[in-house]
C-alpha cells in the first residue's frame, strides 16, 4: 500500500510520531512514499526529522505559534495577526498539497496534526482517505479533562483541532492509557507512537535531571530553580545553545538539541523535567522516568497535557520550575504506571496497522470519499 504523510513541523512531538509509524508501516511492507511538512519562515525542519525519516520529504509554508521574548507566553493574537499577513502564502500550499496527492496517488493519506491537511480536504475535497493521528483528538473524549476556568481557550483549541480532522474517515487519539472508543465522534483511542531508537534501549538510573524545554527563554527559569538546588545535576537542551556541550557552572550543563544525544541522556537520567510535551512524556513513562510538567506560559494545550500525564501517574504538574516538587514526588512514583504503560503501548503495533487497513478496504469498497458537507458540519459542532 502507498501511503502520504501530512506532519505538522512545529515541535518536535508529530515529527517523531511520523518517523514511528513509518517504521511500523515499513516493517509490515506497506510504502511510505513521501512527508509533506509545513514549516513556519525561518524555521527549518529539524535535522534529526531529516536524516532519520526514510523518504522523501516535501517542505511547504505553514502557520507557526508567537511566543512572548519577554514572558515566554504563547501570544493567541500575535498568532492569528502573525498567520494573517503570511497567508497569501500558506494558501499556496493547499494547492500544492492537492497537486501532490494527484501526482502520487497514494491509497492512504495520514495526517500528523497538519492544519494545512485539513483545510486542503475542506477546499478540494480529494478522494483518497486520510487517518488523522494526534494527542490532541482526546478532546472530544468525554472523560478527558480540561484545566479549570479558560472557557474561550478551550473553544478555541477544541475548534483548531476539528479543522486538522476534517475530511478524515479515521481519527485517531494517542493516549498515555487505554479508553473506550467513541464511534459518535469517529474516535478510536491507541498508544503513543514511540522510535524503534527508544523501545530497542535499556534505561538505567543515574543521579541526574534531564530538562527539556520549547522556549530559550526558559532557560532563565530552569537557572532559578537550579540555584535553589544547586546539590542535583541537570542536563538541559533547548533550541537556544549552539554548543554540543556549554556548563553554566559544575552541575548545570546546557545542550545543544540533537536527537540522539536527548535519548542518550533521558536512557540513563533519574527524572525529567519538561514543558508537557505529549512526546518527551510518553519516551519518559516507557523508560520509567518520573516528570515535573511545567506548562508554557498561557499554553492551553500543554496544560492539558500536564493535567492528563498527572492523572495517570506520569509526574507531577506545576506552574514552576521548582526541583522540590520533583524531589519530593520521586520517593512516591509508582512504577507499576510504567509497567502498564509498556503493556499498552505493545498493543499499538496492530492496531496502526489494522487502522491502515481498515480504511483502505472502506475506500475500495465504496469508491467515493467519505468526506461530506454534512460531515464537515457535523466535525465543527463544539460541545
């Protein structure tokens, strides 16, 4: 089967998914024959998506989030006025993702959270079926829970997150633990989609924090909360460091990002520290290295994210980077969390496939997409 992929290039987190669905596709010898990634100006595809991806890979402009300098916060407004004045040329990529299906003509499109995916299926509703797969779709789960208060936020992100899915004939929640479906909302919940380069390692625990974060900007905080215990090494990466290895004193090391050095380290740290990044917490939990989850500043999304790591014991949730909430939390992890989260992340192997499958089958089966109007109304009620 030939098979498209549409990934998101903000982050880190979808870019990784793709690079491990494609090793399970691959290894069950279906053909991936192409990424098309969309990538903000001035931000290029990450190095470790583009040496470790095995085909071809297709870059197209795309939206890209606003991030204070200042306080770090995610800038809603910055955002929409920023997306606004590049728009004559996102709008070119919808047609080129369009031409692109019609040249490849793939059996199977799946579409990694790629709002361009999406808005390309509302404006030239192509035929091919697409699968979406993301965190995010737990939204629409009606156990899922949203951080208190921030009504308009939630609407917002629960509106953004209908339109990556419209025109899908399958959409697909990853998971932290295993749920009922919701075949009301087209809904099928798996495990998180993890590299063949985490799952093939043997993790060891070693007296030092691993830290991760979005922003340089948060630096200044991870130096805040070192200074307060200064006793515990961290090692921190973030997009900001140009050196390999740069020490800010004798048991702080900033990194530069690469992606096999972060595995390299996180295989044989004692915890994490991380701006809830759905990806860095699932690659901790196999390994059985407890979280300190810090959202980014006015980010509803990893809010979230903190909040469903915390309710199955992945870590602990916090507005701060403060190394005692960890401390203290570490004596009472239960590592039995991780031992069931191995379990069900074993059971995704099948199920992606089964997905796959099943979708392709309905396509041949009916010769008609199954996008509608009527679907696309349905797909933008908020609830």
């Amino acid at each position: 089967m030939r098979i498209l992929f549409l990934v998101q290039g903000e982050g880190r987190g979808h870019l990784t998914q793709a690079i491990s669905l494609a090793q399970i596709l691959q290894s069950a010898g279906h053909e991936v024959i192409e990424a098309i990634v969309d990538v903000a100006e001035g931000r290029p595809v990450p190095t470790f998506f583009s040496e470790q991806f095995p085909t071809p890979i297709t870059i197209v402009a795309g939206p890209a989030l606003v991030y204070s300098p200042k306080t770090n916060e995610l800038q809603p407004y910055q955002t929409f006025l920023r997306n606004s004045r590049h728009y004559p040329k996102i709008r070119k990529s919808f047609g080129l993702i369009r031409d692109i299906i019609d040249q490849k003509k793939p059996d199977v499109i799946i579409n990694f959270f790629q709002l361009l995916g999406g808005l390309t299926y509302a404006l030239y509703r192509p035929k091919v079926p697409m699968i979406c797969i993301a965190h995010q779709y737990l939204a629409f789960h009606p156990n899922f829970t949203f951080p208190k208060g921030n009504f308009f936020d939630r609407q917002i992100f629960k509106l953004v997150t209908r339109l990556n899915a419209i025109g899908a004939t399958e959409v697909l929640a990853l998971s932290f633990d295993q749920q009922s479906d919701v075949p009301a909302e087209n809904l099928r919940i798996v495990p998180p989609l993890l590299r063949r380069e985490v799952t093939e390692r043997t993790p060891t625990t070693e007296d030092y924090l691993l830290a991760y974060t979005t922003q340089p900007g948060l630096s200044r905080q991870i130096e805040a909360a070192h200074r307060q215990r200064p006793d515990v090494p961290i090692h921190c990466f973030h997009s900001g460091v140009t050196e390999p290895d740069q020490p800010f004193d004798a048991t702080l090391t900033y990194h530069k990002i690469d992606g096999k050095r972060y595995l390299d380290i996180m295989q044989h740290c004692r915890a994490i520290v991380t701006t809830a990044g759905f990806e860095s917490v699932c690659e901790a939990m196999y390994w059985g290295k407890p979280a300190l989850l810090i959202p980014q500043p006015n980010h509803f999304e990893q809010a979230c994210n903190a909040l469903d790591a915390q309710r199955v014991g992945a870590g602990v949730a916090a507005d701060t980077f403060d190394l005692n909430l960890l401390m203290d939390y570490l004596p009472k992890h239960d590592p039995q969390v991780n031992e069931r989260f191995r379990q069900w992340y074993g059971q995704g192997y099948y199920l992606f496939l089964n997905a796959v499958n099943r979708v392709a089958a309905e396509a041949k089966k009916t010769h008609t997409s199954r996008f509608s109007w009527s679907a696309l109304t349905r797909r933008l009620r908020l609830h």
